[in-house]
C-alpha cells in the first residue's frame, strides 16, 4: 500500500502528533485523576475532555474569523485562541 | 437504566472503530495534508501554511455559497417542520387506512436522489411537464432552467416534496406512543385543541421533534444530488450550494489545495453544529431522567 | 361515506406526492415521439418498448445488478459491525464512551462531498477501485453510525433483568446474543436494515466518484445516458420507475414498523 498521495509534511504530522498525545494525556489524566463533570455557566455538564474539544473546536474558528477579516499571519489570533481556551476551561 | 461499568466494552466497539476509522479518519487526514500544502503534480508537496484558508475565506464565491445554503436550509426548516407535524396529526392513528397512508408517504423518501431530480426535471419543463405545462396554461412565464427565482421554487417545492414525509412519520411515532389517558384527561378538563397540542401533544413530541429537525438540518446543509441533476446548480450560479460548489472545485478542477480547505472549514461547520445538537439531546435526556 | 378535515389533508397531500411519481410512470409508457408531440394525461398509445430496451441493453440492467450487489454487501457489513457496538452502548459505560458515540454521529452528519476526493485516491491506492466492496465499505461511513445509534435505540427498550437472567441460567455471551437477545430486537434489525438499503441505495455521489466501469450504479447509468445520448425521456422515465420497485417492496415489509423506526426507536 502506498501511501505518497496523502502527501505526508513535517507540519501535518506534528499537527496530528500533538492531537494524539492531547488525547493519550487527556486519557492518563482522567484515569489518575477522576474528576466528576461540572457544571459551568452554560448550564451542562462538561469533562476536561468536552472541555479541550470545546477549546480546540472554537480555535479552529477563531482562526477562520482571523483569516477572513485581517489575513496572516495568525500569531495574535493564536494569543485570542489561548485566552478563549483558559475561559472555557475556567468558567464552562 | 443504569448501566456497569466495563471497559471490556471496547472489544465490542472495535469493529465498528476500526471500520469507521479508515473510512473516515483517513480521508479527513489527508484533506487535512492538503489543505496547507501546494502541489505540481506527481505526488510532490510543499507547505504552504495557511494560504488557502485566506484565499476560501476571503472568496466571494464561498461566501455566497455559504449564504445561499444557510438560506437554503432555514427556508427548508421553516416549510417541513410545521407542515410535518400538521401532516402528522391527521394521519390517521390506526387499522388499514393507517398503513396504507404511511407506506404512501413513505414512497418518496426510498427515491434515488438522482431519480428525485429527474422526476422534477421531467415534471416542470413547460413543455412535456404536468407542472410547466400547468403553469404555463395560466399564462405565467415560468422556466427554472433560466430564471434564477424559478429555480429555487422549484427545488424548494421538490424538497419539501421529498423530505417532509420523513418529519411526518418522526412525529406521528411521538405521537402514537402518547397513552388514550391523555385525551381522555384533556377531554373531561374541557381543554381546547390548541390547548391538547401545546401541552399534550407537543411535549411528547420535541424528542423525535428534534431528531427531525437535525436531520433535515444536516441533509439539506449538504444537499447536492437533487439540485445538481435539475439545475446543475444554475441559472448562472444561483442554486450552487456548498457540496455542489465543493465537487466542481475537487473532482472538475482538480484544485487540491482550495478544495481541501473548503472542506475543512464546510465539516467544522458540522462539527460545530452537530456538538450543539448532541449537548441539547443530552441534557434532555437527563432532565427526563 | 364521511368525509372528514383530516381525510381531506391526507388525500391533498398523498396527491401532491403521488402526482410527479404518476407523470414518470406515464412518461415511462410513451413512445419519446408521443412524449414531444402531443400532450396527455395518459398514454395514448400504450407501449412497454422502454422497458424492453432496459431489460435487453446490458450496460442498462448490468447497473441495476452492481447497485442491489452493493447495497445488500453495504447491509450485511453494516449490521454484523453495529450489533455488538449498539450492544456495548446500551449495556455499559466505558472510558470515552460518550465521545465515540458524538464522533460516529459526526460522520452520519459529514457531508459525502468532503470525503469524495480523498476515497477516490484512498480505494485507488489500495487497488478497490471500480469494485462494489469499495462502494460497500464506502456507504459504512454513513450507514454504520446510522445502525449503531438506532440499533442503541431498540437495545435500551429491553430490560437488562433479561441479560441478567440468561447469564444465571448458563448461557455463554454468543449463545444469549444469537438465541435470545436478536430474536427479541428482531424488528429493530429489520428497520435498521431497510435504513441501510434505502441510504445506500440513493446514494450517488460517493457511488459515481468510486466507480468508471465494472460497478457503476444505475443512477450513474442514468446521470450519463442525459448528458451523452441526448434525451431520451421514455427510457430515462423507465429507468426512473424500475429504480423506485425495490424501494416499494422493501416499505411494504416493513410497513408495520415503519413510524416506530424513522424515530431510531426512541418514543
């Protein structure tokens, strides 16, 4: 099987790296340390695992919005993206 | 119910995970490669950070797509979803004429999509259409093939057509599992029908409700079989919706990059949409315990 | 006999849907100049000539073949994976049990469009190509969530004492599942199976994006047949009618199940 034409980079293999050592961390932690889900300010019970999604998915628009209204580079929408991930993981 | 803890439940699921990674994980992979990559052919890549994002996002041409099917869905939604449960409460509730209503309106739902446009391609032209000819019988000039307002009706009025049957029978299940108890509480209170609908009927019925309306919610956001055999997504560019737009970028012009971005950014859409979805179906089920 | 309000919607209604199906099927009984010519409500000159030519032409019924070919393969893989999973969800709680459930729904919600670009290089990567396995396994991508979620629908309607039970009088796992536990969600399987048919079989875009030749699939045999011969409307029209018969007689079957199952099983 040959996989050349998914055109594997450096880049997109960190970028999946980090998703799966995200979700391994995210799994040792929860088995380390269970945490019961809570109830945030939008009145539903969320896991630091709903929690990360809820960040990255948000993220991912962030930077969407970023592109379409100022262009590149993305290093301040990325500094937005780390504010909204501490609040999610604050307050939802 | 109360269900065991066991993560021995993973072996189950294993088939299904596997099966669904590779027809799923692995394509979403690679539109995730291409999209930040450019390439010259022959399997040769280079990065090109996030170049093709700020070209979808800053395109015309995707944000009229965009506009065109976010109207396209609601005006779907706002259509099917009363008229479903309207269709829903005169069905009638039992014996043959019961199963003889449901097998009918069934029927258009088991239609190929293809076949769904064909039959209205073939039932609007003015000229060997029941429809067309009807129309233009009452002297109203009425072409979906050129004008863009014509088109739309159509393929709206071949949606409802399509998919509201679907609403219809989610509904009439909600309602067939409220107990005779019920009406007969209502009755002796001297409620009103509106009043046996808005507190009895509907109630019982926003869990299957909502189900429907998801899934006309996602159907309709990636239409692209119907519209494409009947308009081709014209007049012009009028009727070119998401998928329709996506396809002629990936499979007509073969432009990698562009359309491996647009991708990304139609399935977060989804994705965002079907969390919400999930979220509100899952506090729902808890507060009804 | 009384004619009520809701008798009245119902027959408004069943005759808007009824009406386009009725116009193809008079069309599918015209000969194509009767269809140009003249202009009638019925066919004038009754003739089975279109159907004639379907049954005859091979490259006509062999894509009636390849379709039924790889939506029962679709099916019965769809099934045999989702049992023991929808099982495994309506019994247990296990670590991210909740986020494999939302991310298998995401992938009933993703739209084909997405994913047809990538198939198309993935299946020719692996030489599946044109074959009705790649189709098959292709449609999973929808019916398989599609299976498990209302497969879990049917499952949470039966009382685990009944699990419980059978385990006490010495039943191994296999032999409950298959000698007790399938015969009781008989009628889940069943909808779920016509839910697998009907999603793969009108399905076109993933289908014509994964096949050229051997496989391709009615609908792709009719998308072509427009742009290339012209418009031939009375086979088009036939063609329309014979993909419609399967659908038919698969509703007819499960007619008494048919509210119940477009509800996934969970009124």
């Amino acid at each position: 099987m040959d996989l050349a034409w998914m055109g594997w980079t450096w880049q997109t293999g960190a970028f999946f790296g980090s998703i799966v050592l995200a979700l391994i961390g995210m799994t040792i932690f929860s088995i380390k340390y269970p945490q019961s889900p809570k109830m945030g300010i939008l009145r539903f019970e969320t896991t630091p695992g709903d929690r990360l999604f809820m960040s990255l998915l948000g993220s991912a628009f962030i930077c969407l919005g970023w592109l379409a209204m100022f262009g590149s580079p993305l290093w301040w929408a990325l500094l937005v993206c780390c504010i909204y991930a501490f609040c999610v993981f604050r307050w939802v | 119910m109360t269900k065991t803890w066991n993560n021995k439940a993973w072996f189950m699921v294993l088939p299904v995970v596997i099966l669904v990674a590779f027809s799923a994980l692995l394509p979403l992979m690679t539109v995730v490669n291409y999209s930040i990559q450019d390439t010259f052919g022959n399997n040769q890549f280079f990065f090109a950070g996030f170049e093709w994002f700020e070209e979808i996002m800053t395109s015309s041409r995707f944000h009229d797509a965009l506009g065109r099917q976010f109207l396209f869905s609601t005006i779907i939604l706002a259509i099917e979803v009363p008229l479903g449960i309207f269709i829903a409460m005169n069905l009638p509730s039992k014996g043959w004429k019961s199963s003889l209503c449901l097998v009918l309106i069934s029927l258009p739902l088991l239609i190929p999509l293809n076949v769904v446009g064909t039959i209205w391609q073939i039932f609007g032209r003015a000229d060997i259409g029941l429809l067309g000819a009807s129309i233009a019988a009452l002297g109203l000039d009425y072409n979906y093939t050129q004008n863009a307002v014509d088109a739309w009706i159509t393929i709206i009025v071949m949606d409802v057509w399509h998919w509201t049957s679907l609403v219809a029978l989610l509904c009439f299940a909600g309602l067939q599992s409220i107990p005779e108890a019920y009406y007969q509480a209502a009755r002796i209170d001297g409620a009103s029908k509106w009043a046996t609908f808005r507190y009895i009927q509907l109630p019982k019925m926003h869990g299957v409700l909502l189900i429907a309306v998801l899934l006309r919610f996602m159907d309709s956001f990636m239409i692209y079989t119907e519209p494409f055999v009947l308009t081709g997504g014209g007049p012009g560019n009028s009727t070119t919706f998401l998928s329709i737009d996506l396809v002629k970028m990936a499979i007509g012009q073969f432009d990698l990059g562009p359309a491996a971005a647009f991708s990304l950014i139609y399935f977060l859409i989804i994705l965002l949409m079907s969390f919400i979805f999930y979220t509100v179906m899952n506090s729902l089920d808890k507060k009804e315990g | 006999m009384k004619v009520t309000k809701s008798g009245m919607v119902m027959f408004l209604y069943i005759l808007f849907l009824m009406l386009p199906i009725y116009w193809l099927l008079n069309m599918s009984l015209k000969t194509n100049n009767e269809i140009l010519n003249s202009f009638s409500l019925w066919p004038q000159n009754l003739t089975f000539e279109n159907y004639m030519t379907i049954f005859t032409d091979k490259s006509w019924y062999s894509g009636y073949i390849n379709s039924i070919t790889y939506v029962l393969m679709n099916t019965v893989i769809s099934i045999c994976v989702a049992l023991p999973a929808a099982y495994a969800f309506s019994r247990y709680r296990f670590m991210g049990d909740k986020h494999l459930f939302f991310w298998l729904l995401t992938n009933r919600m993703a739209p084909p469009a997405v994913f047809a670009l990538p198939f198309f290089q993935l299946y020719s990567s692996v030489g599946l190509f044109d074959t009705h396995i790649a189709v098959a396994l292709a449609h999973c991508l929808f019916n398989v969530p599609l299976a498990v979620w209302i497969l879990e629908g049917f499952m949470s309607g039966v009382p685990k004492e009944i699990d419980e039970t059978a385990y006490l009088d010495g039943y191994s796992f296999t032999r409950f599942f298959t000698r007790i536990f399938m015969p009781l969600i008989a009628s889940g399987i069943g909808v779920v199976a016509f839910f697998c048919f009907m999603f793969s079989w009108v399905e076109l875009l993933l289908a014509r994006t994964l096949t050229s030749v051997v496989a391709k699939p009615i609908a792709a045999t009719m998308t072509r047949t427009v742009s290339a011969a012209g418009m031939d409307w009375g086979v088009l029209a036939a063609a329309g009618i014979l993909t419609i018969v399967p659908g038919a007689l698969v509703i007819y079957f499960v007619r008494n199940y048919i509210a119940k199952g477009f509800a996934l099983g969970r009124v």
